[in-house]
C-alpha cells in the first residue's frame, strides 16, 4: 500500500474511532501516530516529532486568546449579563406575536459577542430563557429549537473561539476574521427572527402573548446591559482601534467582565475558583484536541494527501462554486455528528490547499477569510440538523419533559433559514467582506 493510500484510509479510520465515542483528540493522535509507523516502519519518527510538535504547537501566543475568551463567558454568566440581556430584548419585543422566542434570539446575539461558545451560549441562555418561553405559553420544541438556534450565535458573533484557530491553521489575521463575522452574525439573527414570524403564523398556538412592557420600563432595562456593551465596545473596539492586539482584548475583556461579576456580587472567592477550573478543563479539553489534529495533520502532509487532492481538483476543471458547494455539504453533514472544533482541526488542512488553489475572482486573503466565514456557519448548521445536533442535546437535556420529535420539527424552520444564508453568503462574497480593508 502506498503512503497516499495509507493516508487515504486514515480519514475513515478516524471516523469510526470518533463513533466509536473514542475522544476526538485522542483519536486523531493515535490515528497519526499508528499512520506513522504504516508509512515509515518504525516509532522512531513519530516518538521523535512529539517533543518538537509539543512545542512548536502549545508555545503559539495565538492559543493564549482561548482560555482569556473562555474565562470571560464564565465571568459574564456570574456578573447576571445573560438575564439583563434577555429582560432587554424582551422588553422591546416580547408583546409581540412569537417575541419572548425573539427576544431569546436577541439575548443570545448579545452574549455572543462577549462568549466564544456555541454549546455555552445555548446552556447559559436555556436557564434564563426557557422559564419565561414556558410561562408564556410558548410550546416546548417551538422554545427549545429556538434556543438551540440562538446558541449558535454565540460562536459566529465574534469573539469566537473557532474562528481563532482557523486563524491559526490558515496564517489568516484573527482581528479581520472576527471583522468578517460581524454582517454574517447580524443576518443570521435577522434570519432567525423572520424564521419565528413565519412559525408562529404556520402554527398559531405555539406560542402565546404577554403584556407590552411601559415605555419607562423598557429604557430601564436597556440602561441595565450598559456592562455588555462596555465590554464590547472596549475588547471590539480596541482590536480594530489597534489599541491592543486580539490576545490582549481578550485579557481585557476577561478582566472587565470579572470586575462587572464582582461589583454585582456574583464573583466570589469560591466562584472565581470554580470558574479558574471550568477554564482550565475546557482549555485543556480544546489543546488536547489542537495537539492531536496537529498531530494527525503532520502525518497527512507526510503522505501528501493534501497535496495530491488539490491537485486532483484542479485537474477535473470543475466550477470553482461547485468544489466550495461539495466542501461545504460535507461540512454540513458532519457537522451532524461532530464538534465544530474538531471539524475544523480536522478537515481544514486537507480543504484549505483545495479552495486555495482555485480562482473565484478575489485575493488569497479574501479567498481565506470568506471561506473560514462559511464553513463557521455550515458547521453551526450541522450543530441544529437533525437527527443528531449537538446543540438540540444539549437543549433537551435542560427540559426533558419535550418530546426530541418536536424540537426536530421546529428546529427546521431554523435550518432553513440558515441555508438561505449560506445561499446569500456564497453567491455575494461582499456580504461577507463589506467590512474588510483593502
């Protein structure tokens, strides 16, 4: 069997060990490494790269920007900022026909800009949400697919934990990455919105009505978010200032969003170190990963798979937009039974050099950054479609008194509304760049 061939069957390999509920990291270094013993004949090398790639991959200043990103969703959650984010989207939209499910969607935008997670929005707004969706009359899979759809806002709407290591694995500056996601961001709540408006008129009793909130309440609550927005405006707005780097942002709005936490008396002594652990598990869990995927990743260049498929592409003379619509499918269908992490270690280094070598009219840095966008949104996708979306899991889990049969039917609403966008974003490019210099 040839080196290409070997790096060929590693692919379905890896897939049957991650079924196999083998952890995804561990998975991708065994395969590398039991890859690199089949094309060399010995563990010299692999054992050898170890020390090197253990190095080379956990000394990148770039990886600091994660758990500063992590540890400022932890601190935001303990400082109240999901609740006041609800209370003010629901008190702008929640007399409205479908709008308590609206002002989830909002509420989820807004904690997405200050969480780098998709899983972590959805939980952390199911608690805050969910109560106030049932108390109103709202049904349960309609409540539970709408928030599963909002928590993958979380990872879109910068900063995103995701879109800094596609950064990494594409050399591609994170600051214009996060610059890119910003319209993509505003549409996919837009879309959502209009995905709600549509369901509630298909399905009348779905979701019940509430009072109109007074005029003084409603500015009152818009007062109370003033901390988001802080914190928004100093981490965003110093990166694209070019006060501070996107690492030290990160560090800022860790530090902001943990002042804010203790001035409201939810950041404790205890809680700080609560939030320090859940940090370093989520940051080790994700390094483990990166290690791995570079691991694996270092075998497949060995075997020159990437190589060889790019230039097998190129050679077949498909359309540009036809390669970029199979690449995104797949994306779409693994994203039903894997992490987006995971899915972008693993694919983008056999992806990247394909899409790199065809020629859709832009820059190669325009090319990069608007691909990093769609698969970020194709693999969110895959993360609401059925039959195995982590999201409606993690969802479900919180109100098991739903049927799963119902959150399926109404997340479809949403799927649709996603893949509309990525109609739009594929055939404009400008959406997706309108905000990048040059």
């Amino acid at each position: 069997m040839s080196n290409l061939e070997i790096g060929i069957w590693s692919f379905p390999a890896l897939l049957l060990l991650i079924f196999l509920r083998v952890p995804i990291g561990l998975a991708m270094f065994g395969t590398g490494f039991l890859g690199f013993y089949f094309v060399m004949g010995s563990t010299r090398l692999p054992l050898a790269q170890l020390k090197d790639l253990t190095y080379s991959t956990f000394s990148n200043y770039s990886l600091s920007i994660v758990p500063m990103f992590l540890l400022m969703g932890y601190f935001a959650t303990l400082g109240g900022m999901s609740q006041s984010l609800f209370k003010a989207a629901e008190s702008w939209l929640g007399h409205r026909r479908g709008g308590v499910a609206m002002a989830a969607i909002g509420a989820c935008a807004g904690f997405g800009a200050i969480c780098g997670s998709s899983l972590a929005t959805a939980a952390t707004m199911s608690r805050v949400a969910l109560p106030e969706l049932k108390r109103y009359g709202y049904a349960g899979g309609f409540s539970t697919a709408t928030l599963a759809a909002g928590g993958t806002l979380g990872i879109l709407i910068p900063p995103s934990v995701v879109l800094v290591i596609y950064a990494i694995l594409t050399e591609q500056n994170i600051a214009k990455l996060f610059l890119a996601a910003f319209i993509p961001g505003i549409i996919a709540a837009i879309g959502y919105m209009i995905a709600i408006s549509i369901y509630v008129r298909v399905h009348p009793g779905a979701a019940g009505v509430r009072e109109p909130v007074p005029m003084a309440g409603r500015l009152r609550a818009l007062v109370d978010v003033w901390p988001v927005l802080l914190v928004f405006v100093a981490v965003v707005g110093g990166i694209y200032g070019g006060i501070f780097t996107p690492t030290e942002g990160a560090a800022v709005g860790a530090l902001g969003t943990g002042i804010i936490a203790l001035v409201s008396g939810g950041l404790t002594f205890r809680t700080l170190l609560d939030s320090f652990a859940d940090t370093a598990r989520s940051s080790a869990m994700i390094f483990f990963i990166v290690f791995g995927a570079a691991f694996y990743n270092l075998f497949l260049a060995r075997t020159q798979v990437p190589q060889q498929l790019s230039a097998w592409v190129v050679e077949l003379g498909l359309a540009p937009i036809a390669v970029l619509a199979v690449i995104l499918v797949i994306y779409l269908l693994l994203g039903c039974f894997m992490d987006s992490l995971s899915m972008i270690l693993l694919t983008i280094p056999i992806f990247f050099p394909v899409i790199s070598a065809l020629d859709f009219g832009l820059s190669p840095e325009h090319v990069a950054i608007w691909f990093g966008i769609l698969v970020l949104i194709v693999v969110e996708v895959g993360l609401i479609t059925p039959p195995v979306g982590m999201n409606l899991f993690v969802i479900n889990a919180m109100d098991p008194e739903t049927p799963m049969g119902e959150t399926y039917r109404a997340v479809l609403y949403y799927v649709a509304s996603d893949l509309v966008r990525v109609v739009l974003l594929v055939a404009f490019p400008a959406i997706t760049l309108f905000l990048i210099p040059g």
